[in-house]
C-alpha cells in the first residue's frame, strides 16, 4: 500500500439514506441531478485521483474496499435502472476501464438486466471488478478478453478474427486459446465457446456435450485438449494433430497438466507418469522413454520436441532429435535442472548452480558456447523463435542464437543493466528494468 494511506479519501457511505427515492436517470454520461449523487461521484473522482500512479493492485482494493459500495449508494431510487449504467458510472468516476459488477455475495450481475430483478437492497455493498485486458492470438488474429469478461476479436476472419457468431455467448470469459486459424474460451461456468476454422478446433459441437466444469485448455497448432475438473481431457479438432485422443482416452484421468508441440499432446498424471497422443514425428509417441517418465515435476515443447524435468533434477527427452528430442549429447550435464526454456528448435535447461545446459538444433540456440563463461548465476531464461535470452543474478543479460531474432544484444548491452524481467515476441525481446524503462 502507499505510504498516504491513512489519508485516503473516504466515500461518503452516509449518503445512501439521503438519495433514498431520488430520481436518478441512470443514463451513462448523464449527471445525476440529486446532490446525493454528485457527492457520491466527487468522492470517486478524489479516490481515483488519489490512486493515481500507483499500482494496479491498490486500485483495485480501492474499487472492492469503497468504489463498490458508493455505486450501491447510486442505486437508491428508480428500480428500473439496469446494471450497466450503474457500473458505468463507477467506471467512469475511477478511469478503471470495462469492468464486472459483482453483487454482496459475488456473483456475476448480467448488465442488461434490470436492478428490481436482481431483488438487491438499496444499500446492498456491490463489486467492480476490474481485470486487464489479456491478449491471444498468432500472426493472422487476435482474440482480447477485456476487463467485463467479454471478447473482442480482429484480424483474418478465416483464422478466428470473426468471432460475431457467437458474440452473444462470449460473456464472463476467464481464458483463450489458440491454434493456427481457431480460438477456444473457458467462461466462467466451465462451458467453452469456439470459433475459426472447422479444422483447426473453431467447431467443438461434436464435444459440446462434455465440455463441462473445463479448468484448463491446451492447443497444438490445429487442436484442443481440454482438462476437466474430473481431471478427464476431452479432445477436438484435426486428429492428426492431437485433436483425437480415443487410443489413450482411459489412461487420461487424474491430469494435472498439458504441454503440446505444433501436432502433439503430453499430460502429467498425479502419480507423474506422462501419455502423449498427436503426431509421431512431433512428440505423441512417447513409448520410447515410457519406463523413465516417472514422477515427471514440468514439460517444455519445442514444435516437435518434449523435455520432462524429473523430481530428482534429471530430464527426458523425445520427439523430433533434430529440435530437441535427442539429449544424449548432455545427458550427462542434465543434473539438478531448476527450469527449461525453448526456441522453436532447441531447448536451455537452468540448472541448481546457475549454470545451463543447451540442446536441439544449431540455428535456433542449441550452441551456447559463445557465452558459456558469461552464464552464470541464471535467474531466468526468456526465448524467441530462435533465440534465447537469460537474466544473470547482477541483473544483466545475456544473449545466444540467431543474430535476426534477438540473439545479438551489442548494441543495448550497456543498457541492459538492473534488468527485472523479459518479455519475447517471435523475434524480438523487451526488457523491462528496474526503474520501469524499457530497452529492446
């Protein structure tokens, strides 16, 4: 929290009984006449104010502490106001951007439904709840879920850019995936909604019926796995590419996670054994290694190769030996691996000294020689297409791999200084430093 914090500007909650029978229009942009309301407002206008600059956090603590209950103020009177243009006002009071109203209780109130429906009292606290816009997508669409929990979509209509078909069921999303040309949504009932093209997982009605009670959904780049709450996985789209997974279907329960290349899938178990399904050449058959994948902690995927880290430290590889799936070459190295990371082609492995261990194919950061007596006391590896990029303890970085996908870092390296985190695009980095400059 800041340091004003004990001087924080209080909502004037006193005011509900005052705008008791008021005659508020509840039209969005229009101020209310009733003074009760522009006091409510002011006080948000003041806390917002206050919270300026600040983090996002305590702006929303401030929303779910007071900002909440100031809107409920704005309730009393007309009960034929609907929710929308309640949450509108908090919204545009605050500068917080879409967001969800929540009742006392926390459910989810449908803004186009009137506030009599709902049966909530005059001075009943509610909830905005306000998220940030998270993004997903591949080169040709994209797919955002706003603050509200509805979805915009752009791009490609052919790859999911169009999602005006079933606009009307993207409501309280929690997260998107995506293949190459389709996206899936989990709401928050469990339920999944999908669009793009049919063969790359957009048409999921063969499925519907079981994509209940959904915590989790994995993509290869033209199908969808998805866990369910059982800890069951059902399966859609290309059925090369993982979207039938029938062979294996009973040895699908208890699945903690999902990991997939471009064509292939691989779940952990509870007990840590590991089934594969999808193409061959890209990871499914994992038959190979089968009697070493035991209590496998984590998978990482290059696009046609998987690496298992171990309890005990050690990795297991298989898929394409040309991208990754041949480690024998490091086998020997792969002790006490901390974290792996990958290229499209290669894999980096941070190991319990600090150290790291790379693997799979040349051009895609496999050869670390370069920079092997700079890698030292790694904290964290980030990676492009062909690339990888790593933060030293000091909070300087080192770079490897292609030169046209961020390999090279000469020309910012005394800039990269007291660095806290990087983000990677495919084929470029940004890191983000210490005093919240940016250096790419």
């Amino acid at each position: 929290m800041v340091e004003e914090e004990a001087k924080r500007p209080e909502i004037l909650v006193e005011a509900h009984e005052e705008c008791v029978g008021s005659a508020w229009s509840g039209i969005p942009g229009q101020l209310d006449p009733h003074p009760c309301a522009e006091r409510i407002s002011e006080s948000l206008t003041h806390l917002a104010e206050f919270y300026e600059g600040n983090d996002c956090e305590n702006i929303e603590n401030a929303i779910d502490e007071t900002v909440a209950r100031a809107a409920a103020g704005a309730f009393c009177g007309p009960r034929t106001v609907d929710r929308t243009s309640s949450r509108v006002r908090a919204q545009r009071a605050l500068g917080a951007g879409k967001g969800r109203l929540l009742d006392s209780v926390g459910s989810v109130l449908d803004g186009g439904a009137l506030l009599k429906k709902a049966r909530l009292q005059c001075v009943e606290p509610l909830t905005l709840q306000v998220r940030r816009p998270v993004l997903c997508g591949k080169s040709r669409a994209f797919a955002a879920i706003l603050g509200d929990g509805s979805v915009v979509t752009w791009g490609n209509a052919r790859f999911g850019g169009d999602s005006s078909a079933v606009r009307d069921q993207l409501k309280d999303v929690q997260q998107i995936q995506a293949t190459d040309a389709a996206f899936a949504a989990i709401l928050g009932d469990g339920s999944v909604v999908t669009w793009g093209s049919t063969g790359y997982g957009g048409d999921s009605s063969a499925v519907r019926d079981q994509l209940t009670n959904v915590q989790q959904i994995q993509a290869t780049d033209s199908a969808f796995a998805a866990i369910l709450e059982d800890g069951s996985v059902v399966t859609w789209g290309d059925p090369h590419c993982g979207g039938d997974s029938s062979a294996v279907r009973d040895q699908l329960k208890d699945v903690q996670q999902i990991q997939a290349t471009d064509a292939a899938f691989a779940a952990i178990l509870g007990d840590g054994s590991v089934v594969t399904w999808g193409s061959t050449g890209y990871g499914g058959d994992s038959s190979a290694v089968r009697d070493q994948l035991t209590n496998v902690q984590q998978i990482q995927a290059t696009d046609s190769a998987f690496a298992a880290i171990l309890e005990d430290g050690s990795v297991v590889t298989w898929g394409d030996p040309h991208c990754g799936g041949d480690s024998s070459a490091v086998r020997d190295q792969l002790k006490d691996v901390q974290q792996i990371q990958a290229t499209d082609a290669a894999f980096a492995a941070i190991l319990g000294d600090g150290s790291v261990v790379t693997w799979g194919s040349t051009g895609y950061g496999c050869d670390s020689s370069a920079v092997r007596d700079q890698l030292k006391d790694v904290q964290q590896i980030q990676a492009t297409d062909a690339a990888f990029a790593a933060i030293l303890g000091d909070g300087s970085v080192v770079t490897w791999g292609s030169t046209g996908y961020g390999g090279d870092s000469s020309a910012v390296r005394d800039e990269l200084k007291n660095v806290q985190q990087i983000q990677a695009t495919d084929a470029a980095f940004a890191a983000i430093l210490g005093d919240g400059s940016v250096v790419t």
